[in-house]
C-alpha cells in the first residue's frame, strides 16, 4: 500500500538526527531511580543529583538493531487476538475519561465500575471495535481497589482484548492477580497474558515520571505486553511548530523505546503519540484539531522509518456533544491517519477533550471504525473483476439491478450504515425526523437490554470475589 508521506528519505534521516542530538546533548529528566540505574549500566552519562540522562546516539542506534514489526494484543478469547502488523486499522476505545453521559437522563456525571461493564458488553458487541481500552474511572471504587473496580467489570464483560493503566505497582500487582485468578493459574496467565497495559512515562518535554516509568520496568522485566504514548502539546510542552514538536516527541520515543529493549532486547513495543497543537487564544487543549491528524501522520512516517507499528489517540473531539464538529474532527483526523499508514486507532467514545463517554458517541465511531476499515481494502486488483463480461452481457443503455453478478457482489462491495440514513425526505419525517444520536442510542440500547452471554459464569465469578473482598459487583445493569 502506497502511503500519504509528508518526508522523502533524506528529511526522515535529519529528523532521526536531530531527535539523536537532543538525546545525547540534552537529555531527560530521569525521575525513577531504577530507570536511572538501567542508563547508567547500559552506557550512558548520569547525573543521580539533577536526575539527568544523556543517552550517546551511538546507544540508542545499537538498541534500535532490537526493534521488532509486531505487537500483539491478546484476548480472553484468542479468536479477538490481534496483530497490528496485520490487522489495521485496529480500533480501540477512548480511555480513563472520569465522567459519563448518563443514558437516561442525558446528564453528564461521574462514571462508575456499573457503566464500565455496560461499555464492556457494548464494545464486546460492536464489530469496529478491536480493543476495549477501558473508557471511563469508577467513582464507586473502594479506596484500595481503584484499579480493581475498572478491570474487573472490563473482564468480566468483554472477550477482546482490554487496555489499560494503573497509577501504583501495588495496583498493578492486584490487576496481574486478578488474570491469574480468571487464567486458573499464574502459569496458565503467563502462556497468554490477555491484559494489555499502557502508560504515558515521559512528560514533555523529556521527562520521566516514576509510577509510569517503574510499571513500563516491572512488566517489561516480566516479558507482559506494555507500550508508552508520547504527548507533546505545542505551544505548552513543545515548540509551537509541527516539525520542532515532531522531533521532541521522536526524541522522547527513541528514550523510552531504548530504555525498554536496554531491559528486554527485542520487547515489541508500539510508537504510540497524542501529539497536539494547543489553541493558543485560550490555552485550550485541542485533540480534535486537524493538527493531531497530521502529526500523526508525521510520527507514523518515523514508526515506518524505525518498523516499528504506529498509532495512538487520533480521532477525538473537542465536542461536548454529537453534533456536526464532533463528526468531522474524529472522521478527517481517523481518515488523514489511515492514508498515512498509522496502525493503531485510540478513537471510540468519549466527548470533550477526554473527559466523557457517551454511548451513542461509541456506536457512531464503531460506524466510522467499519468505514476505516472498508477504506484500508480500497480496490483490489484482480483481472476477472475488470468485469468486461457483465458489462458487454449488459451493453449500452441497461441496468444491473437485476442480475445475479449484482445479488452476488452487493454484500462485499458496499458496506451498509446503521446510524447513517440514507433514507428520502418524506420517509425520514415519517419516521419521526431522528438524527444520528437518537439513532445511535437505539443501538446501544438493543444490545445492552439483551443478556450477556460472555460474562464470566457464577463459579469463577465466586472465586473471584472470595479472593477480592468488597470487590464491585461488574455487572451489566441498563
């Protein structure tokens, strides 16, 4: 596939250089002490006093030669396993935002463990989605549960593959106990670990905080599946200039990225960004802005340059509800993306800059998810479907709605809306004149009243909460 490139060869290796440079010459705050210690072993210049590193270019070009195409997100199910080399675009939801549109009321409030299992069966069941990034927090969590209280109701209500953080090890150890326990054994867990996790350790401009950056050791050093998104913010954490911004964020990518293959040699990992232009009348974070979509597809342009699979949050919107500016922000930003080759897709469901869910949100982004899709096939090239026999069998002047070739193709050529009408005035005023958001919901709706044969059955659920006392429910309740 041909790609949508901004760099010829030479302009790639000039910003690889520079990036190079501010490694070595500048350097990172290093804030996590065993972060530190793995630099300093593994060649480069540390200073314990200021926290700072500097990694010698010709360390990061030999931990580079570590570099592999793949990254696999594994499922409970391992029919929803997924490769990025392979399967993009992968669709993956929006994540962490803290509040959520309520379904009934329509009202914005804080989100709970309940919501998160009733977003995890409605992903589990929209085809777009390959990845359930768990959306929103659980205001409901007990204090020594907050991880917890997220993953639990994810799991247990969704057979793809789940994403996400935890903000301390000691969560993290009790999220790794819980897929031991749904596993049967930290053996059985180990052969397929099927929580995948994610973090932000570098803060622009090059940073590196601690809890991040000691989960990315932790799990690396375990061989679990981990990758880090990279998030300058122009005009606020980076130079307010697109090319000045790409290398930063380059710069803090080749960091991490040698920092994970100094620990494990050949860890797969994901060149992941949510890089951003700020509106600077306001100071405003702008992810929805058509910048993020062509920084993405700058980053990715480097991601193709290291072999490296690429993506990260693309496709979000600034907008507070469904309207016009949400449709277009999420769709030009996605589209720009995939013609510039980005694999992964952190795109589904939330509102606001990142601060709520929205269900209808979801079902629309899984409609533009199947287009994604639809458009990464094109127009495959075979030379019986140039098609030259139908169209002399038909000539000049006739129709191809009744012909077989028509019933036979109708199904794989087209790909056909739920939420989208394409209906005639007089027929969508009849019908009571519903938008996109109205039809949306129904869809959620229709999903999330049937039964959820997926969850977990009333035994491991037992052992499960006989381990986890106080342990949120996770059930689907609509």
């Amino acid at each position: 596939m041909h790609y949508a490139d901004f760099f010829d060869k030479d302009q790639i290796l000039k910003i690889h250089e520079a990036s190079l440079e501010l490694v070595e010459d500048v350097g990172l705050i290093v804030r996590n002490v065993k972060a530190r210690d793995i630099f300093k072993k593994n060649g480069c210049l540390v200073d314990n006093k200021t926290c700072l590193v500097k990694i010698p270019k010709n360390i990061v070009e030999k931990y580079r030669e570590y570099y592999v195409p793949d990254y696999i997100f594994t499922a409970q199910d391992p029919k929803f396993d997924i490769n990025l080399k392979d399967d993009r675009p992968v669709i993956v939801t929006g994540s962490s935002a803290p509040n959520i549109i309520d379904p009934k009321t329509g009202e914005e409030r804080r989100s709970t463990s309940t919501d998160i299992a009733n977003i995890a069966y409605l992903i589990n069941e929209l085809d777009g989605f390959d990845v359930f990034s768990i959306s929103t927090l659980a205001d409901d969590a007990p204090k020594d549960q907050i991880s917890l209280s997220r993953f639990y109701p994810a799991l247990k209500n969704c057979k793809k593959p789940v994403r996400s953080n935890t903000p301390t090890i000691k969560d993290l150890e009790q999220v790794l106990e819980l897929g031991y326990t749904i596993a049967g054994s930290k053996e059985a867990y180990m052969k397929r670990p099927f929580i995948n996790h994610h973090y932000c350790p570098v803060v622009s401009p090059l940073t590196m905080d601690v809890e991040s950056t000691e989960a990315v050791i932790y799990l690396t050093q375990m061989g679990l599946p981990v990758y880090g998104t990279i998030v300058p913010n122009a005009g606020m954490t980076s130079p307010m200039n697109m090319l000045s911004t790409l290398v930063l964020g380059n710069a803090e990518f080749l960091a991490l990225s040698t920092l994970i293959q100094m620990i494990r040699p050949g860890a797969p990992m994901i060149y992941a960004v949510l890089s951003t232009v700020a509106d600077m009348r306001t100071g405003n974070y702008a992810p929805g802005a058509i910048e993020t979509g062509i920084l993405q597809r700058a980053h990715t342009e480097m991601a193709r340059f290291y072999n490296v699979p690429s993506g990260g949050y693309i496709g979000l919107t600034n907008s507070q509800v469904n309207d016009a500016q949400c449709g277009y922000e999420t769709g030009m930003n996605t589209t720009a993306a995939l013609l510039g080759g980005s694999d992964l897709f952190n795109m589904g469901g939330l509102l606001g800059s990142l601060m709520a869910f929205d269900f209808s949100k979801a079902v629309i982004d899984n409609e533009i998810a199947l287009m994604l899709k639809q458009m990464k096939r094109g127009v495959e090239f075979k030379e019986k479907d140039l098609g030259l026999d139908i169209i002399k069998e038909i000539g000049p002047g006739g129709t191809y709605m009744d012909c077989m070739h028509t019933m036979k193709n109708m199904r794989k050529t087209a790909f056909y809306p739920k939420v989208a009408t394409r209906d005639m005035r007089g027929k969508w005023i009849d019908q009571g004149k519903e938008d996109a958001q109205v039809r949306a919901f129904k869809v959620a709706d229709k999903i999330l009243s049937k039964p959820n044969k997926s969850a977990f059955d009333s035994e491991l659920d037992s052992i499960i909460h006989s381990k986890f006392k106080n342990l949120v429910k996770g059930n689907v309740i609509w």
